[in-house]
C-alpha cells in the first residue's frame, strides 16, 4: 500500500466512526439519540485511535491536513509529499462520510432539523463570532499538535502510541470542544461538508459554506503556531513558516478580542 492510499484509508476509517457517531447521537430514531457530548468526545477519541491503528505503520497515520503541514514546518516531513498526503485525506474524509450517509439512509428523512443533519457532516460555532470561532480552532490545533510532539518524545510499549493519541483527542474534545465542535481538521471538516453538498440528502438544507473557511484555516494556522512554538521553546528555533503562523494566529486573537470588546 503506497503511503497516499494509506492515508486515504486512514482518514475513511476515522470518519467513519466520527461522523456516524454525530449520526448515532443526532439522527430521530437512533438508538444512540442525545447519548451526549461524552459519548461524542470519548467516540472521536476511538475513532482517531482506530485510523492511526489501521495505517501509522505505512504512513505515519496524520490523517490530518494540519498534522502534515505541521510536520513539515518543522522539518520532519518532506514538502514535496504535503499536497498528496492533503488530497488523500480530503478524498478519505468524503469517503467515511458517504459510508455514515448509507450507514444511516432512513432515518435522514425522519430528522426534520436541517443544523442537525449537516452537525452530522461537519462543524460551526456553537456562538457564531467567526473571528472567535477561528481563535477556537486555532488554540485547539495548536494544542493538538503540541500534544502530539510531546507524546512523540516519550517512549510507549509497542501498539500503545495511537491509544495515546486518541486519549489526546478526547481531552481535547471535553475541554476545548464546546465552543466550535473541534474540527482541528481540514479534512474532517472540509471532506464532509463537500460530501453533505453533493450527496441526494433528504431534507438536507445549505452546506454552509460561509463557515467553511473557519476549521480549514483555523487549524492549519494553529497547526503551525503549535509546531513553531515547540521548535522554538523545546528545540533550535522555528523556520520563516512557523514565524508566519505564529503572527497571524496573534493577530486573530486580538481581533477576536476587539470583535467581542463590540458586543
């Protein structure tokens, strides 16, 4: 298996569980239905686990747009594997999601709340600030990509390492989560929202798509505060890019602050 169709793999399996985990929990007449955010937080943390399982031996398991271009910032991954890494997690996103579309097909009909079917698929501000949504994904990425260089400095028994992460996850979900749904994910977002646009959903209403550049933007930016900042704290300094992240994901907090100082 070449290391792109890994993370193609990878991503479907993650987004397979999450997003039919959303669908267990939202959808009328799921067993799962209003399971609660521990049940989500705790499933998304299994999920991610479950897809680095299936392919972090062949690829590294990113299956995390923000997670490559993290590691390329900070010089652990070559530049010129980024955009494929990128596509096959888009492409694998779309592909996780049709199967909870098609995991679930009846009961889309039955769901009258539109917001709800498209949570499903992909996230939005629980407050609708959009400068403070960004900072929300951003901080949470940066977290997130912290976590996963300092779980990367430690040593694990054999197999443990993506439990970890998962666990990571689930942290992130319980305390950052709440206020924008935690994509922290170009591809968990981006992939399903195109999937939601595209597939015959019933009822499904808009993809909203002025949001969408929020939790593509956000964690990338936020991925590469959090790799420029570990390099520069724990290691030699950060690179141009890691300098360039770290400004504008400065400057998106103060105008979120300046944003919130208007209400």
């Amino acid at each position: 298996m070449s290391v792109y169709l890994a993370e193609f793999v990878g991503t479907a399996v993650l987004l397979y569980f999450g997003n039919a985990i959303n669908a267990a929990i939202t959808l009328n007449h799921s067993y799962g239905k209003d399971a609660g955010w521990i049940v989500t937080t705790i499933g998304w943390g299994l999920a991610v686990a479950l897809g680095v399982f299936a392919v972090g031996d062949i690829s590294g398991g990113h299956l995390n747009p923000a997670v490559t271009l993290s590691l390329a910032i900070a010089g652990e991954f070559e530049w010129s594997m980024v955009p494929g890494y990128m596509l096959a997690q888009v492409l694998g996103a779309m592909l996780g999601a049709t199967l909870t579309w098609l995991q679930y097909l009846p009961h889309w009909g039955k769901t009258e709340d539109q917001g709800a079917k498209l949570g499903v698929f992909c996230t939005s501000g629980a407050i609708p600030q959009k400068g403070s949504n960004l900072v929300s994904e951003i901080l949470g990425t940066m977290i997130l990509i912290f976590g996963l260089m300092f779980i990367g400095a430690n040593e694990f028994a054999n197999g443990l390492n993506p439990l970890v992460v998962g666990g990571l996850i689930v942290a992130i979900g319980m305390a950052q989560g709440g206020s924008t749904g935690y994509a922290i994910n170009p591809a968990r977002d981006f992939g399903p929202r195109l999937t939601h646009f595209l597939l015959p959903i019933k009822g499904k209403g808009g993809s909203d798509w002025g949001y969408s550049w929020i939790p593509v933007l956000g964690p990338l930016a936020g991925g590469g505060m959090g790799a420029g900042l570990y390099y520069l704290l724990f290691k030699d300094g950060t690179n141009t890019i890691g300098w360039a992240c770290i400004i504008f994901c400065v400057l998106a907090i103060f105008y979120a602050i300046y944003e919130e100082s208007k209400k």
